[in-house]
C-alpha cells in the first residue's frame, strides 16, 4: 500500500452535507441505498472520487438520472466522477454480503446479529463515500429486515419509527442530528435483549439508556449501566459537559477487533467489556468495563461533537479521552493504585513500543495501514503529554482550556495543533516547545545527579534525547533525610516542588535546614508527572528508604520496583550462564522493605499488592538491549519469589487470613484491594513446597463464590505442575466449557504455564470446542497469551514458538489482517535477541513478510520489524 503522509493533508475537493441510508438486510445479500447531497468545496474542476472496498456496485443516479456507466470510473477501491455541478444528489445503491465479512469491518456478522466497525476506514465496505474524518454529514437511516430474526434495529441518533414493511419484514427509521464523520456511523439488527435505565441530566433532560446482549447474558449488564451513569454524572460535573441526544444504546458483540467502538448515540462494545456478574467476571474485568464505558461515554465529546480533521490527529481524541478515563476510574477508586497501573503498562508496553521497529511519534507523520496506528504511544503516551499540560497549567487553567476547544470547536474536525493553542490562549504560556511531544518519537531519559554546599542541595539535570532540542515537561521532585522525614525546601513549609524541564542542561538550588552528615535523599518525577526514564544513582540504602517513607505513593511503589530491579538484574547478570552453585543470599534491605510493606497490608491492601508485585519477566526482558537471557530471568525472578516466601511465609499466613472479605461479593476498592493482595500472597505461598499451602489454594478455590477468588486460586496453583491443579481445572472447563467468554481465562492460563508443555498443550487446545480462530478475543487469550505471556517456552531455543506463531498469523491474515498485524508485534524483539534465536525469529519474519498475499496490515508490521 502508498505511503500516506500528513505533510500532503489537503481539504476535500467536495463536500457531503447530507446522507439518507436505507438496508434491506440480508446476511449475504445486502443493499444498501445511499443518497447524498454533494457540494465542490472551492472553485476547481477536478472530479469526485468516493472510497469504496469489497462493494458490489449496483446503480448511480445523479440528480434524478441514472448513470450509465461510460459517465463514472470504477477501481476495486475507487469509483471516481468526472464531471459533476456545483451541487447535486447523488443515490448510489450497492449490495454487500456480511456473512463473508471475516475481516470484522464494515457491516458484518456475528453470532447471527447485524452490527458495524467503521473507524477508521470501514464506511467504505458499505456504501462509496468520501470516507475521512473532515468531511461531516446529517445522517438518517432506514434498516429494513425481517422481524423474527432481527426484531431489534438500531442506528445512531434518535429512533423515529418501526413499522411493519410488509411480508413479515419491520422498517426502524432513525435520525442522528448532529453532523458525524463516516466512521461514528453504526447500525445493529438482530434478537437482543436489553437492560434499561434512565439518566436525568444536569439541565433536567430525561436520556433512555440501554444496554443490548444476546437473551442468555441479560443477568450481566448491571455493572456497565451502573459504570455509564457514573460516567455520565462524572463528565458534568468534571468538564461540564453533557450528553446531547435523547437515547444512548450500548450493544455487546462476541467477535470485535477492539475493545470498543464510540458510535454516535450508539456504542459498540466487545462483550468482555460489557458482561458481569460476581461468579463470571473478575475484579479486574469490572474494573476494565468500568473503565472503557467511561472511555467511549467521554468520546461523545472528545472526539465526536470534536473530531479529528485526519487520522494524524487520531491522539486528539484517544489520548484525550484515556486522559479523561484515567481521572475518572482516579476519581472512582484509588487514585494512587490506578496511577501506579497505569504507569507500569506505559512502562511495559508504550517504552517497549517506542525503542523498537514500530516507534513512532504520538503524532505520526506517515503510515501505509492506519489501523496499525492503534496504538499505546497513540492512546497512552497521548494521555501523558494530555497529563503534562494538566499538570504545567494546573486544573483550573487547563479547564478553561478545554472549555475554549469544545466550544470553539464543536461540530469541527480539527487537529493537535487546535488544542495546544486552546491551552494556550487559556494559560498565556507558549507551549510551542511542549510540542515536541507529539513529534518525536522515543522516551526521553534524564540524568540526574546532585550536590551539597553548605545549607544547599543543588539538583542537576540532563536531558539524554537524541537530537539537540531538548523537551519541557513539569518534573515534581521533594527531598528525605535518611531518617525519610520530609525536607522543608527554601525555609518555607514547602515540600514539593514543580520544575519545569526546558533546558538540556539545567540546574536548581534549595537551601535546606540540615546537617552536612545527614544523608539528603531525592524522590524524583513524583507521581510520574513527566513520561520519561530517570536516571539516578540510587543504592539500596536510599530506596528502602523511600519505599518506606516517601510521601507520594507512587514514588514508593517505583522505589520497591527499582529495589526488585537492582537485585533481579544484578542477579540474572551472573547467572546468565546458569544457575549459581549455591543461592546468592537475599538482600537484607529488600527482605525488610518487603517486610515492612505487608504489614500495612489492613490500611491500603491494594497498594501492598502492588508494592509486593514483582517486576514481570517482560520487563526485565526490556532492561536488556541485546542477547536477552530468558531463562536466567525466569529462574531468578521465581527464586527471589521463592527465598521473600520462606523469610516472610508466617507474615504472608497472616496477611493473607487478615484480608478474607466480608462474605459476599462487591465490587467496591477496599473489597477489590483484600482479594488481591491475597491473589498475591498466595502466589508466594504456593512457591514453598509445602501440601498445607497447596491445600489453601484448594480451599480458596472451594469455598469462593465468585470469579475473582475461584480464578486467583488457580493462578496460585498454576506454577507448579500438581494434580490438584489439573484437577481444579477440570472442574472449571466443566463448569464454564459453554461460555466462550470465561473460558478465555482458562485458555490465558494454560497457555502461559511454563511446564516445558506449553506449545504442545496450546496446539491441542485449538481445538478446543471453546475455541475458534476467527474470534479475536480467543485468539489473544490462546495464542497472544502464549506468545506475549510465555517468554520461556515461545522463546524456547530451538526456535518452535516462532515458527508455529508464524503459521498461525499467515493463516488469520487471509480473514483478519488486523488481528494478525496485532499479533505480529511480538516479533518486535528479534534484533534484541542473542544471534541464534535472532536468526529463528527473523526467519519467521521473512516468511510471513514475502508472501504475494500479505496484507498490506501485516507486511507494515513485518517490513518495519525486519527494518
Ligand atoms: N475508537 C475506537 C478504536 C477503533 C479502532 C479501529 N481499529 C475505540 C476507542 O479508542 O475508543
Ligand atoms: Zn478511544
């Protein structure tokens, strides 16, 4: 595919002011009408050209005539007109054959319902139309189909009738009043059920609610339409802004791309984020409905009634909007345990991403496949320079800032630069060097070391970044003695303070109150107000301390992370060749941090979860930029598990007793907090060799009465190879073998077991009647779980992992290019291996790369990796 480049952006030759849509449904046949009002924007003659794929072109009437065939040109992926008015109607009718769609984009089927994925280019795999964002339209819909099968019909907007058709066919007319770029267009037909609700707004306006799954899930949707109320509230009272049409409907589907879809009035959501119930979903899973029905909720603002000019500015809209998420599941739980979530997966997945073949800026300059610009430096680096400007303008200012872009903007495509200088015009700042941000790519490390003068601490910074235009960013640093009593900064009460990082080389002075033989620790980038690496000599000594006393508590939580990091890494370097002869003892600082943090496990157990969670074998993995010892990295992360088990194993006992919730469920932070941290605790218990631990799990596991506890257990048990394990699992696949969805974690589970079985047993549960290649969400829980959660055994050295994922993604790339261009990421890593498993991995790579058939998805992924 061409090279499409922001640089070459120009506004569209013509103009669609209006669209009427009418479907006659049918699963393999079916037509689609559309008829638009076309206008030449600008004085030019050059023709109309409409986007359309995998159409089936049936007629064209220009005003009123029908267009013989000699008048228009047609290519499998433009149909162009050469000579049209000023302004005129255009009724181009197709026919379309959803049962065939296996690509999931477009109009398509799934567990026999009618539903729609349109962004970002898929309005052209229903009708031609000039499909980019800029061009904004009224639409008005008419979905025909018959009314057993499909009784419920739904499209954006507000619904204006459903009648009978005639020979036991309905018409359901809806009008979506405010102008909408093609990819907000949504349609759903098919035998659904609904929970419903409504929602008074803050002007007093009276919204029905709706939330559509198929009949045997409605017992599931209470926790989603509690989530959407709260999002509703949240978003008035946050950023004063209201929802604005008289229904909003949520429909869940079982096979979806993504997580999600912000249709206009009418969202669409993979059922994982959807259904629950206590004894079907876990914590984690509320806590993700939670958090992506707030996430498409928010886009009625951010991101429809403001859009986006082109599909560069895609992180105006997602960055903003994970931006507006994060606060609001802050705001609904702990703030600090979701800002300590967050940041580990930016560190995880978006700091991979940007040091790899995929980086790319957060603003991308060029792409071939847009759909592969999906990503963590799009949506969560988004969200942190969003964070940034938040915290360099403080909220109210920033708030004046947002006002000024929905207000000036609404009913507009715009772009990134459109809201810098809102927040701009709101602070007076000139945030023109902030823009930095969204044009380079990479993460930005600082150096940083530091001084004393009498009565002073001086604070040097660096800015390591390739290039020489260094980036501004609010840095939050404070100062603790070796005691970790905080230090007043300049003689005034002040304890934190905000820099603000513009120079390559800067430096600030304190004059502090303490004694030159008194150790002056730094608690750097506190709460992670800049997205960058830091680079400070830390020993052990300084961060137990900061573990135990710092006041910010995600700079505790990052102290603990450094303190695993220095021992972990310290350790896999020696034992890189094999293990050591005798265990290396385990350090007495990290043992007492350790210590120290669990018996705090009855004021905040979610946060003691965290701080005792160790770093995942991924990001060790990440701290090496070449020959990556994958096996010294799995041995040394479980045994220093295994040595903090046996020092502490009665402290854990007791932690774990200590946070046995109230007996039944709720989904509430405290509750959520005790059932992890004994998911925890469990773990390192279950290292020990010991029956009375196992028998726990066990336990655990027989008397929950819900998913949370049940799965936990068996993630415990997971670890070792035991017949109480398989026999636990027995009794879920029996339990839960008819519900797909569940059924995932079971697959997740096995797939990233590190018996030495693993590729074996994922191969034989393909063919599982659970699973099916075609469903995105099996396919990420069986073979994305196994390549992205078994770095042992899909890093085996004989190369198999590779070779079978290879397979598996050529074989999905000729129904799912998008799926398989996902999946093809884990291939990322190979020039960071050592050179045999790089020469494997590469090979993989230039078999699925030189196909005639790869997909234009697929082969950016792999033309990019290979490099
Ligand atoms: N905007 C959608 C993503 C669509 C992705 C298409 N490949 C979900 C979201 O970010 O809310
Ligand atoms: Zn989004």
């Amino acid at each position: 595919a061409r090279e499409i480049r922001l640089a070459d952006y120009q506004a569209p030759d013509y103009l669609i002011d209006t669209i009427d849509l009418t479907f006659n449904l049918d699963p393999i046949a079916t037509r689609v009408s559309a008829t638009m009002h076309v206008r030449r924007n600008g004085s030019h003659s050059r023709p109309l050209i409409l986007n359309g794929e995998s159409l089936k072109l049936i007629s064209i009437d220009y005003d009123g005539e029908k267009l013989s065939e000699h008048k228009f040109a047609l290519t499998d992926r433009l149909l162009t007109l050469p000579d049209v008015r000023e302004d005129f109607v255009l009724t181009i009718v197709t026919e379309i054959n959803p049962a065939a769609n296996t690509a999931l984009e477009g109009l398509y089927q799934s567990a026999g319902n009618f539903c729609t994925q349109c962004e970002p280019e898929g309005f052209r795999r229903i009708t031609y139309f000039v499909d980019r964002p800029d061009i904004l339209a009224r639409y008005s819909v008419a979905i025909i189909a018959d009314e057993l099968d499909y009784p419920v019909l739904l499209a954006n907007g507000n619904p204006v009738s459903l009648e009978s058709a005639g020979e036991g066919r309905q018409i359901a007319r809806w009008v979506d009043p405010h102008p909408k770029p093609s990819y907000l267009f949504a349609l759903v037909a098919g035998k659904l059920t609904a929970l419903k609700d409504t929602f008074i707004t803050q002007s007093g306006r009276k919204i029905d609610l709706a939330i559509y799954v198929e009949p045997h899930n409605a017992d599931r949707c209470a926790h989603a339409m509690d989530s959407l109320k709260k999002s509703m509230r949240w978003d008035e009272e946050t950023y004063g802004r209201e929802y604005d049409l008289d229904v909003f409907n949520i429909v869940a589907v079982d096979d979806f791309n993504m997580g999600a879809m912000e249709n206009k009035g009418l969202n669409i959501f993979n059922s994982r984020y959807i259904l629950a119930k206590p004894d079907t979903a876990t914590d984690a899973d509320y806590a993700g409905i939670e958090s992506v029905v707030a996430h498409e909720y928010f886009h009625n603002w951010s991101g429809n009634r403001v859009t986006c000019r082109d599909w560069f500015q895609l992180s105006l809209k997602e960055g903003f909007t994970v931006f507006r998420d994060q606060e609001f599941s802050a705001d609904m739980g702990s703030r600090a345990v979701n800002r300590i979530q967050d940041v580990n997966m930016l560190r995880q997945i978006q700091f991979a991403e940007d040091a790899g073949p995929q980086a790319h800026p957060v603003q991308p300059k060029s792409y071939r496949e847009i759909n592969n610009f999906y990503t963590s430096t799009v949506y969560n680096k988004g969200a942190e320079v969003v964070r940034m400007q938040r915290n360099l303008l403080g909220w109210e200012t920033f708030r004046r800032g947002t006002d000024l872009y929905f207000d000036r903007f609404d009913g507009q495509a715009v772009t990134i630069e459109d809201f810098l200088q809102c927040m701009s015009e709101a602070s007076g700042k000139d945030l023109s060097q902030f823009r930095r941000w969204y044009d380079v790519a990479g993460t930005p490390k600082l150096r940083v070391s530091d001084a004393r003068l009498p009565g002073q601490y001086i604070l040097k910074i660096q800015q390591e970044i390739s290039g020489s235009e260094p980036y501004m960013m609010p840095l939050d640093v404070a100062l603790f003695t070796a005691e970790g009593d905080p230090i007043a900064l300049d003689g005034t009460g002040v304890l934190v303070q905000t820099l603000t990082v513009c120079e390559m080389h800067q430096s600030w002075s304190f004059s502090v109150d303490v004694p030159p033989n008194i150790r002056i620790i730094p608690s750097l980038n506190r709460g992670f107000t800049a997205p960058v690496e830091i680079h400070y000599p830390y020993d052990q000594e300084a961060l137990a301390i900061l573990s135990h006393a710092d006041s910010d508590p995600f700079n505790r939580w990052d102290a603990m992370q450094k303190l695993w990091l220095l021992t972990l890494l310290e350790r896999i370097k020696s034992g890189q060749n094999g293990p050591s002869e005798s265990e290396p003892p385990l350090p007495e600082g990290l043992s007492h941090a350790f210590g120290q943090i669990l018996l705090e496990s009855d004021q905040d157990p979610m946060f003691v979860a965290e701080c005792i969670s160790l770093p995942s074998e991924k990001y060790l993995a990440d701290q090496f930029d070449e020959n990556i010892p994958f096996e010294a990295i799995h041995r040394e992360r479980n045994l220093l598990r295994r040595q903090l088990a046996e020092v502490w194993e009665s402290t854990l006992l007791l932690v774990y007793e200590k946070n046995q919730p109230a007996d039944h469920y709720r989904y509430e932070p405290r509750a959520v907090g005790q059932r992890q941290v004994r998911r925890l605790v469990l773990s390192y218990l279950t290292t020990l060799d010991r029956p009375a631990w196992l028998q726990l799990a066990v336990t655990q596991f027989d008397r929950a009465d819900n998913m949370t506890e049940s799965f936990n257990a068996l993630f415990a048990l997971s670890v070792r190879p035991t017949d109480v394990f398989e026999r636990l699992m027995a009794r879920f696949e029996e339990r839960w073998r008819h519900d797909p969805l569940i059924m995932d974690k079971w697959f997740a589970l096995q797939a990233q077991r590190t018996d030495g079985d693993a590729l074996e047993r994922v191969r034989q549960l393909m063919g599982h009647p659970a699973f099916s290649l075609k469903n995105p969400n099996r396919v990420h829980a069986l073979i994305g779980s196994y390549a992205r959660g078994n770095l042992m055994d899909f890093h085996a050295p004989d190369g198999h992992g590779y070779q079978w994922l290879a397979d598996r993604i050529i074989e999905i790339d000729g129904f799912n290019p998008q799926l398989a261009a996902r999946l093809a990421t884990a291939f990322n890593i190979w020039k960071r291996l050592d050179p045999a498993r790089a020469i494997l991995m590469k090979e993989a790579l230039v078999r699925m790369n030189e196909r005639p058939a790869c997909s234009p998805d697929l082969s950016e992924i792999t033309g990019k990796s290979l490099g």
